[in-house]
C-alpha cells in the first residue's frame, strides 16, 4: 500500500483531480492518502471531494485528513507539497513596491524581485517540512509544486538528504499549443525540451520524426496565433526557439517588453487569448479565489453529479505510478545540474527529462542550450544561485546583488534605486525572513 502525504491539501480543485489520477492506477488504487492543511475549512473539503471519489471509484484507498504534519508524513512513500507561504495581505507587498518604483510586475512569483522575495519566505517553510522528512520518512520522495520551483528546488537540493523534484506545467501545456497551432496530434509529437523552469527552450520540437519548427514559424504569423502569445512569439521570432511558460511570466523575465508604458500597451495588453501584461494579475486571481472558493466548493458538492473519473494528464501520478513499480515514465522535472545542461552553472536546479522508475530518477543529458538561450537563461540561473545563497547565508546584501542584475529590474532602475527597493521589501518581510539577522545592504 503506497502512502501519499499532500502538505498543503486544501487546494481542491488540484487535490481532487490529482488523486482521481492517482487511484486510477491498478498499482495505487488501494493507496493511503494523507491530506494535511492549516486551515480546516478547505482541509474538510478536500477530504470529503476525495472521500468522494474513492466512494464512486470504488477503490480500496483510505483516506486520512490531518492538521497534524507529522501525522501526515509519518511512513510515507511519496510527499506532495502545494504550500503557500503567507496569503495576500503578505505577498502583495512583492508586486505593490515594485511598482511604486516604476517595476511592473504580472505574476511575480518566480524571479526578479517579486519571486526572490517569495523565495526567501518560502524556503524556511520547506526545509522544515524536509527536515521532518529525514526523521519521519527519509526514504520518501518529494514533489514540489510550490513556486519558486527552481529557487525552492536548489534549496533543498543543497541542503537536504530527501530526494526532491518540482513539476509544473508549463512544458507539455505549451507543446499541446504548439501542436494545435500547426494542426498536429499531440500524441504523434516529440521533443527535447531543457532549461530552468519557466524558462526551458524546445531544443527539438518534431511531428513524425520531422522537424516542426518550420511550421511553427508559419503559424506564429498568423494575427490570430501571434496574438495568443505575443511575448513568447516575438521571443521565438528573435531567438528561434520557443520557451515554455505564458506571456504574462515571461514578459517579467527579460528587459524587452515591460521596461516603458508603451511597450508594455504594444505587447503585453492585447491580444485575442489571455491577456498577458496586465498588473498584478495574479493577485488579482488569488483574492478572487479567496473570495469565492468556499462558495464553489459548497456548489460542487450539491449538484452531486457523477465524478469523472477518467485518468487526466497530471504528470505526478505517472510518476508515484513508476516509484511503485508501475511502467517508466518520462516527464521533465526540476533536478540539480550534474552535466545534464552544460552551459549551466553546475549544480544549479535545471529542468530536463528524466525517467522514473522503481529504482527513482534518472535524469537526460541534453548537452548544451544554443548560445543565444543560455545567455539570458544562464543569467536568470546565476541570479537564482545567488539568492539561494543568501537565504543559506542570511546575507542581506546578497539579495541586493541578486535583485540588482534582475533584467527587467535593472533595465527600469539604477543601482541606488534598487538598494531603495529591497529595502522596503525588506521592511514589508520582516516577520517572515528570520534567516536575517540584518538587512544592511
């Protein structure tokens, strides 16, 4: 009976779908599934949709709710952790100074100053959870999905003995939109795909064992194609291969689209799919969430109508599949670079294919990025190394330095004005960075 522990559980919609994928594996149907919150709210929730679930599916999986960590984690086989360091009364402070100081941010929560400060709130949180890891189940594995995915990874990494990778998803849901924008079935394509997350590059994107870059090129200059994306099409027209993750993230992650008003209206306002340049979106979306999730949860449960229970694409069940002796896997995962991407920092956290199986990970070389990828992906990767030495470190000036070659940071501010910056982030953060015994910068 493989053990499953969800640390943060009360995300329903994620929870629930992840475990209907999970039990629809012969190997797994008769799995113990551990879900733990903070909140007994969304924790009674997510423990009565899966209870559900289990109850439609006719599976043999028990199903224990715990507000108790330990509990939850004590003999497990595999932890899956969704946590959320602070809710928005304390995140909303990385997009709100920045753009006091003229840094526009969208999403925040991977680079730049925003996802450095996520980082350095987070990453206590994690290696506490690790740490009860290696006393309560030291030979389980862990599966972040907590961003900063590559910070929070190289972390722990460094730092502990636990097996950890991060997932996302921004790998197989950018080449299904590529697929379908040259008319192909996802199922006849394949690709190499490496990087960092948020910003891995399809080294190789085929259909039928034929290169469908060519293609991809045509599609993109179409006005109702290039529109869905424009940031990653104007990327991919310059650079010549396409990056995973939406417009709206990357628009932070380089200094071409959001540095002046103008560009931002040209880019990153318009378009005929999700609009990927407005302000604070996420923040938006989360306090939209917090608002109406307890409603949509009640309504969920009273239309009682059939669950589906058709296994669904979440790469994290394929994977506890293959660790219990289920068929190989491959998926790309968030891994610590041993030669894997060799124009990389070494030991940095890298996104690259891996295989699972019962024995565990094992991840594929892929050589190196073309040149004009790894220059602005080997800089977001050096700026990740330093914050995560600075949290390892408590040095405060480390973060200045880190945020002070951020692209879009550094394309907008001067230096003195980003000492200013992180210290008022500095200031809004104190009660959640005790890895800081002093901010001077």
């Amino acid at each position: 009976m493989t053990k499953i522990a969800f640390i943060g559980a009360g995300s329903l919609g994620f929870t629930r779908e992840l475990v209907r994928d999970i039990l629809s594996f012969p190997r797994l149907e008769d799995a113990e599934i551990r879900l733990m919150d903070i909140d007994a709210e969304r924790l009674d929730f997510s423990r009565r949709a899966v209870s559900r679930i289990v109850e439609m599916g006719k599976r043999p999986a028990k199903v224990l709710a715990t507000m108790d960590r330990e509990e939850a984690l004590r003999g497990a086989d595999v932890v899956l952790c969704t946590i959320l360091a602070g809710g928005t009364e304390v995140w909303r402070y990385d997009i709100e100074i920045p753009a006091r100081h003229g840094v526009d941010i969208c999403v925040g929560d991977t680079r730049g100053p925003s996802g450095i400060f996520r980082f350095l709130r987070t990453a206590p949180a994690l290696e506490s959870i690790a740490r009860d890891m290696e006393r309560l189940c030291p030979g389980a594995v862990l599966l972040n999905y907590t961003n900063p995915m590559a910070m929070l990874c190289n972390d722990l990494q460094k730092t502990s003995s636990i097996t950890v990778t991060g997932l996302c998803h921004s790998v197989q849901g950018t080449a299904r939109m590529l697929a379908g924008w040259i008319g192909a079935p996802y199922e006849e394509i394949d690709y190499v795909c490496a990087g960092i997350n948020h910003q891995a590059w399809y080294t190789e994107f085929k259909w039928k064992g034929k290169d469908a870059y060519p293609l991809i090129r045509e599609a993109v200059r179409r006005l109702e194609v290039y529109g869905e994306e424009p940031v990653r099409n104007e990327m991919f027209l310059a650079l010549d291969y396409y990056v995973t993750e939406s417009s709206g993230h990357n628009s932070e992650y380089n200094p071409w689209f959001r540095k002046r008003k103008d560009l931002i209206e040209k880019y990153c306002s318009r378009g005929t799919g999700w609009n990927p340049g407005e302000h604070a979106y996420i923040l938006k979306e989360y306090q939209n969430n917090e608002a109406t999730w307890r409603d949509e949860a009640r309504s969920w449960f009273d239309a009682r109508k059939p669950i589906e229970l058709e296994r669904g694409e979440e790469y994290a069940a394929w994977i506890v599949n293959a660790l219990a002796g289920g068929e190989t896997f491959r998926f790309n995962g968030n891994v610590q670079n041993r030669g894997y991407v060799t124009n990389l920092p070494d030991g940095a956290c890298v996104e690259v294919p891996v295989y699972v199986d019962r024995s565990g990970f094992h991840p594929v070389m892929v050589g190196d990025l073309p040149p004009q990828c790894a220059i602005l992906t080997s800089l977001s990767s050096r700026i990740e190394e330093t914050a995560v030495l600075a949290h390892r470190t408590g040095d405060a000036r480390l973060v200045y330095q880190a945020v002070a070659h951020d692209p879009l940071t550094s394309a907008v501010l001067s230096l003195a004005e980003i000492r200013d910056l992180v210290r008022e982030m500095f200031a809004a953060n104190r009660a959640w960075l005790p890895q800081f015994e002093s901010v001077e910068l």
